[in-house]
C-alpha cells in the first residue's frame, strides 16, 4: 500500500550563524594552546564578529536578489544573538521579509560546566568527564549542566513537527548552529550514530552556509549542505572549524 503523503514545507532552508567572536576565541585558544576561551560574554550573548556582520549582510543581498517566489515565506531562529543578528541582517535588505520568529529549540547545545573550555582544558580540567564522554561517545554523552546532542535532537524533532503542520507548502528559513543543523540532517535523512558524527567530523560546516531540503514524493531531502555561493561577490571571508575526531570534546561555541 503506498505511503500515506507527509506534510511538509515547499522548502526547508537551515543557515548556520555567521562567524561569532566565540569562534575567533575558540581557534586563538585552541593556537595558544589555553584552557579557557578569552570572552567576556554569555555564550547567548556572543556577537557576530567583523567578518561575520559581513557574511550576513551578503547572505542579504543573495536573499534579496532572488526572485519573489524563491525568498523565505517563514523566519524561524535561535534568540542567541549570533544567530539572531545574522537573521536580522539578512532579512533587512528587503522591506517584505516576513517577520522572524524566534524559539528558544534552535538555540546552541547547552555545554554546561564544559562553557568557554577548549577540548584540552576539558581534558585537563575534567578528566573523569572526559574519559566518561570517551567512553560513551560523542553523541550520548551529557556535560554536567548541559545537554547531549540527543536532548538536541528531541528539541529538533518538535519543531520539525510544529514546521510540518503549521507551514505546510511555505518556504521556511531556520537560522541557528552546527549541533542543530546536525539535528536536522540526523531525523531529516534516518542518520546513524556513526555516520552523523562521521559527517561532522570530516565536513565542518561553514559559518553562514545554507543547508537546503525540498520535498518529494515521501519526504524532505537533501538538496544543498554548507553552500556559501553566497558569499563570494562579497569578499567576506569564508570561515570554519577545523576537522575534528568523534573523541575530541572540541573547542568553542557553534
């Protein structure tokens, strides 16, 4: 009997914030070999940085050169403020863009106790954490105080399910982080374990890029991962985290 039809947005694009001040800290920690990140801000407060206001506002001119019916029906986006400048400067070179919505689900995976620590610090600092997270593996694991990428993922799976009744056949927008889109690919394309923390760890995802899904008969799938086209008659800078193994805690703020 065929499958029953799902649902679903005419389009489903997820943008990763634009490059923070968190992650210019997180590559000189990491070079200067330090425990901590030198940032003075809450992880939901870190702002864009030069080179990120740049990559939103080219994100902006692709967004408003498009043709009516190519440009975001709905604007969803995490109220951490990386992600919710570059939302707001990509939808400001337009005077329709819909009016963005913000959900606490997209924000950043909450690090807890492990917040502003490099991986090395989080080794040296935490050792029985750390060895705990090695054996149980990226995935599963749950910093004291924070959250695993499967409390993520429960987050993910309700907004997919509010994305799928409520904006059925509209383009939707999601700007957000690395662990969220991660999310997405995981319910999105029936990932495994392996194959997810496969992905990231051998295809960093570049700040300010678009992951594209748009339906078929069955379901949404992947069209586009990390484009950043966008950005190239900008002269913003490309920018992303260095690959990384599944058992390294990894350092900064997505």
């Amino acid at each position: 009997m065929p499958r029953a039809a799902t649902a679903s947005p005419a389009e489903l694009v997820l943008v990763r914030h634009a490059e923070s001040v968190g992650n210019l800290a997180a590559t000189a920690a990491s070079e200067k070999g330090l425990a901590r990140l030198e940032l003075p801000y809450r992880d939901p407060d870190t702002p864009l940085s030069d080179n990120g206001v740049a990559q939103a506002e080219a994100l902006g001119r692709h967004l408003a050169g498009r043709p009516a019916d190519a440009r975001p029906e709905v604007v969803l986006g995490s109220p951490y403020v990386r992600a919710a400048t570059t939302m707001s400067l990509a939808l400001r070179s337009w005077p329709e863009a819909p009016v963005p919505v913000h959900d606490e689900r997209l924000r950043e995976r909450d690090l807890g106790l492990f917040d502003g620590f490099t991986g090395q610090g989080i080794k040296d600092t935490f050792p029985e954490e750390a060895e705990r997270r090695a054996a149980m593996g990226k995935f599963y694991y749950r910093p004291p105080g924070g959250e695993s990428w499967t409390d993520v993922v429960l987050r993910v799976r309700s907004l997919l399910t509010d994305v799928r009744t409520e904006h059925a056949d509209r383009r939707v927008w999601v700007f957000t982080h690395q662990a969220v889109i991660m999310a997405f690919r995981y319910l999105l394309e029936s990932l495994g374990e392996e194959e997810l923390l496969r992905i990231d760890g051998d295809t960093p995802l570049g700040n300010c890029s678009v992951t594209v899904y748009r339906p078929d008969a069955e379901a949404l799938r992947l069209v586009a991962y990390g484009e950043m086209a966008h950005l190239e008659p900008s002269g913003a800078e490309e920018t992303h985290e260095e690959p990384h193994a599944p058992s390294d805690p990894g350092p900064g703020r997505g």
